[in-house]
C-alpha cells in the first residue's frame, strides 16, 4: 500500500486515545463515545466498493440496473431514498469499449430472441452525455466504481491511478478532473482532537475520502471480490491479473477499515455503522459453467452434438464467453477460458482466508468502540442459491441461457434466476436478495425494524424491449446464444 496511506494509518488509533483522555500508555478501551441508534442511524448513508455496489447489470452500468443497486434499495427503505445520489447512465449504458473499436464504448448486453448481444453502442467520444448526474457538485452517496479493488479504497483518485490498470470508470464516478480545484468543494474534517480543522479536498480525495467527507452515520462496504475475480476471469493467469496474496489482503482491509472508521469519527465526533459484505466465491457466479454444462449449451448453440474438449488438463469450471469461440463441434477451448480444479481450489482457500481476514479486522474495530461493525456473509448466501437449495429456486443461481432452456420461455427464465445476463453481476431480483441481507445486519446493529425489499415485485427484462432500435446478432457475428460482440464484452469486464 501506498506511504501516504502507511502514514495516515495511525491517525484513527491516536486519535481515539486523545477523544478520550487517554494516554498511548492506556491499553484501556479507546473510546467510550456514544453512536447514534435506532432510526437515527438513516440521517446520512453512503455505500462505497465496486460493480456490485454500483448496481453494474448485464455488462455495464443503466439507469434501470442502478435504480435497483442494493445501495438504492436500501436507501429506499429505510427512508433517505430521496437524497441518496448515484452517478446515474442514459441509456443504452456504458460496458466497455474494446481495442479492436476503440472508438465505440459498448452499451449493456440484451436478449433478442436468440442470443446475447449488445443493445447498442455510442461513439465514445459521446460518452460524457450520458452521465445525468455529472455535474452534482459534491461526492455521491453510492461511490461503487466497477472494477474497484481493495487497494483502490484509499489509493485510486482516476484510470490514471488505478489498479492493476486504467479503469475509465473511476474518472466519471470520482470526478478527478470535474472537482481539480474547486474550493468551494473542499469539505472540512473537524480534528476532535482540539487542533486546527484538516481540509481534503475532493479531488485529493479516493472513495474512501469522499466517504468520509460525506460524514454519513451508516455506511455500506462491499469491497475485495475482484482481488480474486480478476484473476479468476482471465483463467487463473497471474502475470496477466494477479491473485491479491491473502496477507496483502489482510493488511489492506485493516488500513481500509481503520480509517474508514477512525475518519468518520474525526468527521462527526461519534462513531459510525458500518456494514460491510464479504467475498463470494467464484463457483457461485454463473460465469463460471461446470464443464458438463458448457458442453450442453454448446451442443445447444451449435445445432449439433459439440465432441470439442479442452486445451487445459483438468478443466473444471469455463468462462461463459468461450461460447462465441465455438466454430464447429469439434472446437478445443484454449486455457485462458478455463479453471482447473486445482485452480477453482486456490480460489476456495484464498477467498476463504479473505473472509477471515474481513471478520476479525471487523470484530477488532467493533471492539475497540470506533465503530459499529457487522458483516454480511455474502459468500454463504450465494452458495446457497448456486446449490439450488436456497428460498429462491433451483434455477436462482443459474445462468440465464441454462435457465431458459430448462423453462422454455423467456419469462418464466428471467423470473427463475438471479443473475444478469453477464453471469457475474445480479439483476434487479439479485439485487433485492443482497439489499435484503444487508437490511438483517442493519437492524441488527441498530435495533431497527426496516422491512425488506419485495423481491417477488421486482422485474429484470433481458430483452430491454423498451429501448430502440436495438442491435440484433446478425450486427455481432458469432453462434447463436452468444454474440462475438457480446462475449468480448463479457470478457472485459475486469479489464
């Protein structure tokens, strides 16, 4: 982690001692300050973390996929719904935009009828005049920026910065060059302490800055999956997106949490809520197709019996995208699309030892009065809709592609799962179910009784048929079930 953030790390400890009266002699509690409770909690909520916090849908981020983020949810129901702002996205949205059409920035991904494809595109250049919100002149509530990893919390300000390389999301969620200084956007963070007030910026600020700038007394953190997901969708290669060493992890959700917490406290005096999300793992995520699977839904879209293997011994999981790769049925899938058993195990042990690191960082800093900490095990959640064995149905944690062939129509396959058309990402139903838990922890801490989010009264359309014109996959190439366009898009996700 960076020095500027080794160096910051100590203020939170110091300063819970000095709120107190204690000396740093005084291993005694640090502090003894009073957190709101009850229904005061919902004053000010912010939610910070990556693609799952921003209410990223079928490949990108539309205002019909954030109008059901589980932050949005949650500031619904418990009543701060008309504050609570969010970096809002016209349609047809923003995915990725690829190097073979760099001057094309994709839109989100669609069903028509017979395969996955994109909806449409817009020059990239045009890009800017789909931001609605761009010009709020203060941080958002939901600061989520897709592809966030944990080391970005308090090190990212833009693609410039940002790991483990460009990531355009953050210039329109960060606003680096919007807010360069404006110093009528500097927020002030009073030193409890009794020393003069410390200024920061917006602009010097990451996430975790603008979070604590925003002071809110309950804050949501979802942070740390694509410090395994990257590397897990690029095939498990680590020179190409490294696996975040548990350790390394361990440490960074320490800093992270310590100063999210030891923040917030110097910007409001008193202790905050937070409730952070752990990290699922990657069989839970239809993305990633059991290889008994993927051979039925290339059969599927090939016409015929696919009789292909695989290039990589032991080939356990397959990326979605490796569909549109198919060009006959004796086709080989190449490693990069595929998880070894081996591969899939070290995903298992390394999110398992994150989840651990997440629960006792959590717990110390629950301990130690500078917060209220709860966690939500996203993780056993997930596994269980992917088990089939979850409230939700046996076809909740499947891919949409899988679940339509086992319902047949488009309707009754988009009730049936959870997820979005990317195979990593929920939809508005999946949504709901993570609002949901984090509701639970929520009432928990504070002693509320929110009420949940309707999941039933929530709709996901795949096919967008209210937006046109749309592109249809003749526009994409590729087989049927899955667009050349489409999987590409699919596939830079974390790119």
């Amino acid at each position: 982690m960076k020095k500027t953030l080794k160096t910051i790390l100590a203020i939170p400890v110091v300063l819970a001692l000095l709120l107190t009266g204690c000396s740093l002699d005084d291993p005694d509690h640090p502090t003894d300050l009073k957190a709101p409770t009850g229904d005061r909690i919902f004053a000010n909520y912010v939610s910070i973390g990556n693609s799952l916090t921003a209410g990223f849908m079928d490949g990108g981020l539309i205002q019909s996929g954030q109008n059901d983020s589980y932050p949005y949810l949650i500031a619904q129901q418990i009543g701060f719904g008309d504050e609570f702002t969010q970096p809002w996205v016209a349609a047809p949205g923003i995915g990725s935009s690829l190097p073979s059409a760099p001057g094309q920035t994709a839109g989100v991904l669609h069903f028509d009828g017979a395969s996955i494809t994109v909806l449409d595109e817009t020059a990239s250049a045009l890009v800017p005049t789909l931001l609605l919100a761009a010009a709020q002149p203060t941080p958002y509530h939901n600061l989520g920026v897709p592809g966030a990893t944990l080391v970005d919390v308090f090190n990212t300000t833009s693609s410039a910065n940002s790991y483990p390389g460009p990531n355009p999301f953050f210039d329109f969620i960060n606003r680096y060059g919007l807010l360069y200084g404006s110093e009528e956007r500097t927020a002030t963070i009073l030193n409890m302490a009794g020393t003069a007030p410390r200024d920061v910026t917006y602009e010097t600020a990451s996430m975790g800055w603008q979070a604590i700038a925003k002071g809110p007394t309950l804050l949501t953190v979802f942070i740390g999956n694509n410090d395994a997901l990257g590397w897990a969708t690029r095939g498990g290669d680590q020179s190409v997106v490294p696996l975040t060493d548990p350790s390394t992890f361990a440490q960074q959700f320490s800093d992270m949490l310590q100063l999210l917490a030891g923040g917030l406290v110097e910007r409001t005096g008193f202790p905050p809520t937070i409730v952070i999300g752990n990290v699922a793992g990657v069989s839970s995520a239809p993305y990633f197709v059991p290889t008994a699977t993927f051979t039925q839904l290339a059969s599927g879209a090939l016409g015929v019996p696919w009789t292909g293997g695989f290039d990589e011994a032991g080939a356990s999981l397959v990326r979605f995208p490796a569909l549109s790769t198919l060009t006959g049925p004796t086709t080989d899938i190449t490693a990069e699309y595929t998880l070894t058993a081996t591969e899939v195990t070290t995903a298992t042990n390394t999110i398992a030892q994150y989840n651990g690191a997440i629960d006792l960082v959590a717990a110390g800093v629950n301990a130690s009065g500078m917060a209220i900490v709860r966690v939500v095990d996203v993780n056993a959640i997930l596994a269980d809709i992917a088990a089939g064995t979850s409230a939700y149905g046996p076809l909740a944690g499947q891919h949409f592609m899988v679940a339509l062939a086992q319902t047949g129509t488009v309707a009754a396959a988009s009730q049936a799962t959870l997820f979005s058309l990317d195979g990593l990402h929920p939809n508005n139903r999946g949504y709901a179910v993570v609002a949901n838990a984090f509701i639970e922890e929520i009432n928990d801490a504070a002693d509320t009784d929110v009420a949940d989010v309707d999941v039933a009264s929530k709709v996901w359309d795949p096919t967008y048929s209210w937006y046109s014109p749309a592109v249809t996959k003749a526009d994409d190439g590729g087989v049927a079930g899955l667009s050349a366009r489409a999987a590409a898009q699919m596939d830079a996700v974390f790119r």
